[in-house]
C-alpha cells in the first residue's frame, strides 16, 4: 500500500501489517494508522525518485530537496510521478517567481492577527495585496525577523487555504519562548522534528525559525476531515500568537474541539463499553466534539485527553455485527516514542491499581522492560515503550464499565 509521509508528504510504499513507518526521505517514524493512504495496492510501474521536493501543505521545509535512502525504511519506498512533481514546481514557481515581481508591500501584525483563513487567494489578497494565483498567494510582511507570508490552495476546495508557511530573514532565529508557548495549545508541544501533529493537521517551527501549518480537506485514506476550514483558520491564529507574539482571539473550547485540546479522563471513561459498533461513531461525537476516527476497518474513535503524557486514548470496535467495545489504546504526547520516558511512573501507577504485572524483557542489554496486568473480566493491559493497551478478553470479547473506569482512574493518577 501507498501511506503519505506526514512530514514531507513523500508516498511510501508500506507493508500493511507495519506499525511503524520511517520515511526514506525525511527519516520520520510515523504510526502507520496515522498516515493518509493514497493507494491500497502499490502500482506495478512503482519507482522511487533519487530526490524529493515536499510539499507546501507539509511540516517539512518545502525549500530543501531529501535525497532518497534506500535502507531508511525497511519495506518502505517512495512513489512520484512526472504530474506531481510538475505541480509541486508549478506551486514553487509561482510563489518564488512572485517575490521578484516587486508591488509586495509589507503587512504588519495588527493586519496579520486581524485576518480570517475562510477566502480563496483573491479575497485574502484582497486583504494583505501581494501577488496571487489561483491557488497560492505570496505577501512580503513588515516584520524585522519574518520576510513572507505563502498559502496554497487546493483546487477541489478553493474557499479556505489548506496550508500557510512564515519565511523567516537570513540571520534571524524564532523568538525566545515560542515552542513553550505553542505547548499549551498544541497537547504535548513539538515532538523531537519540531512538529506537531493531530488527525490530519499539522503544525512545523523549523530550527532556523520558519513556521508553516496546514489542515488536509481529507484525513486519512477516504476519510473526509469535516473541519478542516476551521482548524486551519484556528491553527493560524494560534501560530499568529504564539510565534508572532500578537493576540489573536480563540476560546478553550475551539482548541478542545478543533486541536485536540483533551477532555477530563473522568469523562472519557464514562463511555459504555456496551456501546454497539452501529452507534459507536455519532454517540462518542455526540459527547466528545474534538473526537477523530481513524482509517481502521471498525470504528476506532481517537479522543483527546487532558493529561501531560498523554495525547488520546482510542477506542476501538471491530467491523463485525453486534459489536460492542474491544479494546482502548493510549497515544502518548509528543510523538509515537513518548511513552518510553514515562514507562517506570506508568508501571508504578498502574501497579498500585491492578496488582503486580508480569514482567518481560524487550531488550535484555538496554534495560527495557514490557508490563503484563491481569485485569478483572480476563481483561488485559499491555505496557511498553511503544504501546499502553487495554484489551478485553479472548473469551469475552468486551470490556466491562468497571474495568474502563478504573483504567480511566489509573492514568489520570499517573503524573
């Protein structure tokens, strides 16, 4: 199958049974789950290219070309074609052909912190000036560390940016204090690549200081992202904030709903566990607004938690009639790998709750444990660097209300 790279936005050609996906251009490891499928079955004529430009909707810098490593990624190659990498420079061209042209201006912030993403490029043109095209506008700022303002558009939905990139001048470095201040609105902070991601939005401030977002039209596969206009309005306003230092105007609800904000655990584990696969969907929605599906075959819910270590708990049911919930598995915050710096004080909190685990090594010479609890109703939670699941039974196939709820209980004492 071909799965998009969620920081360079490169094709991969993936295994479907990989869990972990490192992209042989960028070199980020991504969940496979996480990733947008572009083609369930990899095409006969698949050639990775020797070089990859990313895309401007992507966390990646779209200025700097990844050459292609072949044993980056085991079983993982990359997918081009001659249209698409025709696009990508068209989009560049335009942009950069545009900074030449002069009659630029220079916007200032009050203009930037007043501005609403919900235009094509000629209504925002209309606002800041600068040079558009169809789907992209350049905009020269009035800033002293930042140098240009770039969106695209896409095509199919051409009345909202999908993404926005921030250009920073040659000397200049991001102010002090920008990554903390994202960190309490983005749950969890930038990860180890400076980036943060949520079901399909995605958040990047480089190391020399440029920043860009964007917000995918659809999610993941087929996925169709409902909100994508008003989180990518959102995420500006927050990049606008809390890099750029201006206020802008956002509630704890908009970010709780639109960016993963994170709800109480006590109210996440109120959940019923007999809730039927056939219902599953509107009923968490229903009481978790900011709750995303993921690209499973069944239903699997990811809703946002108010926890330091813990980005979403996702709750999975299986693609068969008369399901009821099977399992529950905790993502940790910044980054796939994050659980590892928390796995002792997870082990310890979980032990006082459930009893002693069984304990096995995953990595004799490195230490690395893995934590195996029994459960009541034969239930089971796996620990690891990698993974904190609650599953049910084999014989039951479901979890019991008392069960989710101590497990609930359990990690919101974990901190």
């Amino acid at each position: 199958m071909i799965l998009e790279c969620s920081h360079c936005g490169a094709p991969l050609d993936v295994k479907e049974q990989s869990r972990l996906v490192r992209c042989t251009y960028c070199k980020v490891t991504t969940e496979r789950t996480r990733m947008r499928t572009l083609h369930p079955e990899r095409p006969m004529d698949f050639r990775p290219p020797a070089v990859w430009v990313p895309p401007v909707h992507v966390p990646a810098d779209s200025t700097v070309t990844l050459a292609y490593q072949k044993n980056a990624n085991s079983g993982a190659g990359c997918l081009v074609g001659v249209i698409l990498l025709s696009v990508v420079g068209v989009i560049a061209g335009v942009i950069f052909a545009s900074a030449k042209r002069g009659n630029l201006g220079g916007v200032g912030k009050t203009q930037l912190a007043a501005l609403k993403l919900d235009k094509g490029p000629g209504g925002i043109g209309d606002k800041l000036g600068g040079n558009v095209s169809a789907t992209s506008i350049y905009v020269k700022l009035d800033d002293p560390r930042y140098d240009y303002l770039s969106m695209s558009w896409d095509k199919e939905h051409p009345d909202a940016p999908t993404s926005f990139y921030f250009g920073i001048k040659k000397g200049q470095k991001a102010p002090t204090g920008a990554a903390d201040r994202l960190a309490t609105h983005l749950r969890g902070g930038l990860d180890k690549n400076h980036s943060w991601s949520w079901h399909g939005v995605h958040f990047s401030l480089g190391e020399d200081g440029h920043f860009n977002g964007s917000a995918r039209p659809i999610e993941s596969g087929t996925l169709e992202n409902k909100d994508w206009r008003k989180q990518i309005d959102l995420l500006y306003r927050v990049a606008v904030a809390d890099v750029l230092g201006v206020p802008t105007k956002f509630t704890e609800d908009e970010i709780r709903e639109l960016l993963a904000g994170g709800y109480p655990l006590a109210d996440v584990g109120k959940i019923d566990p007999q809730l039927a696969v056939d219902v599953a969907e509107s009923t968490v929605l229903e009481k978790f607004p900011g709750a995303r599906r993921d690209s499973g075959s069944g239903v699997e819910m990811d809703i946002p938690v108010d926890h330091p270590w813990l980005l979403s708990l996702e709750f999975q049911w299986p693609n068969e009639k008369g399901a009821v919930l099977q399992s529950v598995r905790a993502h940790p915050a910044g980054g796939y790998d994050q659980l590892g710096p928390h796995l002792g004080d997870f082990a310890r909190c979980l032990t006082k709750a459930f009893g002693a685990p069984k304990v096995s090594d995953t990595d004799y010479l490195k230490k690395k444990k893995a934590y195996d609890f029994k459960l009541p109703g034969e239930a089971t939670l796996y620990l690891n660097e990698y993974s904190l699941d609650l599953r049910a039974g084999w014989g039951t196939k479901k979890l019991d209300r008392q069960t989710l709820q101590a497990f609930t209980k359990a990690l919101d004492g974990c901190r």
